[in-house]
C-alpha cells in the first residue's frame, strides 16, 4: 500500500478505527534519518518507519509551549513567526500519541515520529517542561515521563530553572518554580532558595542530589529500569538565558539537514 500523495495521516489506532486523523503535509525536499532518545515508540510506528524509511521530515507544523502544550500551526509557519501561539490540540488521544512518540536526534532537534514522518517541533522553553507530583515533591515531564535522576541543574539569568534528565533537557515549569527550589538543598544542607535571595550566584553551587530521599521509593522501579541513579554531587550552573540551548545541547527552532 502507498502512502497518500498529499497528506500523510496518523499511523496509530485512532486512524485504524477511523476515529481521528491529523493531517500534515510532505515537504518532498529534505529528509533525515536517526534513532529515537532512548524511549520506546509504539509498535506500529516503528513498524511504519521500516516499511516506509524514506518519508521525507517537516517543519514548522508543530511547537511545543512553556507550559507544556503541543500546538498546531496549520499553515506550517511556526519557524517564521515565533509568537505564533498556533492552535490547541485537544484530543486527549492525540496527546498522548504524540507524547509517546516524542525524541531528539544528535543535532539536539525534537521531533513528533508521526508514523514513517518526523515532524520537527519548535520549542519555546525546552524538549520537556517538568512538573511536580506530590510531597515530597517528585518531577515528571509535560508528556508522563517520571524522572529518576537530574544530572544538573542550570539557572538563568531571566529566573528559569531547567534540569539536565535521563530524557533530555526540561524547563521546570513557571507554576512549580517554587517547590522545586525551596525542596533543593546545598551540598552543607543550607536551603538553595535563601543562598539565591542573599544574592549568592557563584559560577555553580553543588547541590543534593534529586530525587529526595523521601520521593525516591515512588521512582525506585523507573530507575531501576532505566539504569540511571541519583549522582552526588549534583551541579547548580548559572548562565545567560540565550545560552540555554547551546549548554544543554537542544535547538529551539529546528532546521532541515540536507539530504545526505
């Protein structure tokens, strides 16, 4: 069976019981082709990736908001325009299919692996937005991943706090800010948050590792699983926030690699 020549549907169960689709146009003049971050994709997308391996990528068609929210841009101008908030997506099923399919290839640019096509995502923050669960607070990323360690931490000079992950670079999300910094704590045991109101910015503050003590018993399968363990010490960096992408290794807004 080939593929439609105009439109490439989602290969997943919603379009095998024709429920939903979501249309996204080729763009026939580039193509790429490289492994997923390390998080199982579904069966039948990887099964349409082997069976059609030379659909072409697509950019500008999907973005990813700082709070978390995948976006659509009908028109396919999310590069062109960065405050264009795009559209909702509100199926909950489309949601959680492009969430489980969501990784990042070497040139630190994020995609969406909608059936045998990649299509890139502009990102206003970062690959994750980070969220908290319970108390003590544990994180998760915006599409359901429970974080079993962070490897560092980076500050920037704009007040956002992102953390290098198992999965990639997360922004913690503006609304659990707080939580995380008044659960962090310096290497001596001092709060993280009143050596940041005293003004002490240093190069970097190492500090106790994450999960706390007290979330790691919720996460200790996922990180079993994973083979990943909270590390002491953990670095705390500061930076200028145009520099974020370039120190944990992401693209913002992602560009064709010419076909090789």
């Amino acid at each position: 069976m080939e593929l439609p020549s105009n439109y490439l549907l989602m290969q997943n169960s919603l379009f095998a019981n024709g429920l939903l689709t979501l249309k996204i146009p080729f763009n026939m003049g580039f193509r790429y082709n490289n492994a997923n971050a390390g998080v199982p994709m579904d069966t039948n997308v990887i099964a349409a990736m082997a069976r059609w391996p030379d659909v072409p990528d697509v950019f500008g068609w999907l973005s990813l908001s700082e709070r978390g929210a995948w976006r659509l841009h009908p028109r396919g101008d999310a590069l062109q325009d960065a405050t264009d908030a795009g559209e909702a997506i509100s199926s909950p099923q489309i949601l959680q299919f492009i969430g489980r399919n969501y990784a990042g290839d070497e040139q630190g640019r994020w995609f969406f692996q909608n059936g045998p096509q990649r299509v890139f995502v502009r990102l206003d923050a970062a690959p994750y937005i980070l969220q908290t669960l319970g108390a003590p607070p544990a994180l998760q990323t915006h599409n359901g991943l429970s974080l079993a360690a962070i490897r560092a931490w980076w500050l920037d000079d704009s007040g956002r706090l992102y953390a290098q992950t198992e999965y990639g670079p997360g922004l913690v999300a503006g609304r659990d800010l707080s939580t995380v910094l008044d659960a962090l704590r310096t290497a001596d045991n001092r709060p993280l948050a009143e050596m940041l109101e005293q003004g002490n910015r240093a190069q970097t503050i190492t500090v106790q590792p994450w999960p706390l003590p007290a979330a790691e018993a919720k996460i200790a399968a996922i990180s079993a699983d994973c083979g990943v363990a909270g590390e002491y010490p953990i670095a705390l960096n500061f930076c200028a926030a145009q520099d974020i992408p370039g120190q944990l290794g992401f693209q913002r807004y992602p560009a064709p690699a010419q076909i090789r």
